[in-house]
C-alpha cells in the first residue's frame, strides 16, 4: 500500500506550484517529456514526509 500523504506547508505547496508553472511554460513550447519537473516535485514531497516523520 501507498504511503499516507502528508499535509503540505504554505511553503511547500507554493514550491510545487513554482515547478509546475515551470514546466507548463516548457509545455507551451513543444517539449512534453519532462521527467526533471517530476523529480524536483517528488524530492519535495520527500522532504515534507522526512519532516512530519521528524527525520533530518
């Protein structure tokens, strides 16, 4: 089973929604594989489950 989600903090979500903007614009033009924009979007959710799970 998947992990249960975190709650995300104001700082994080304006984060993912900074990466997401981001690759939007590429989208716009032409570029559609873009597996960097999920990566930086799972590293912080990553860290959001570090921090509520109290690790470092």
């Amino acid at each position: 089973m998947s992990e249960p989600k975190v709650k995300l903090t104001l700082w994080e979500r304006a984060r993912i929604v900074a990466i997401e903007a981001q690759g939007v614009k590429r989208a716009a033009a032409g570029l559609e594989h873009q597996p960097d924009i999920d990566r930086r979007v799972e590293r912080v959710r990553e860290q959001a489950r570090k921090r509520a799970n109290g690790k470092k």
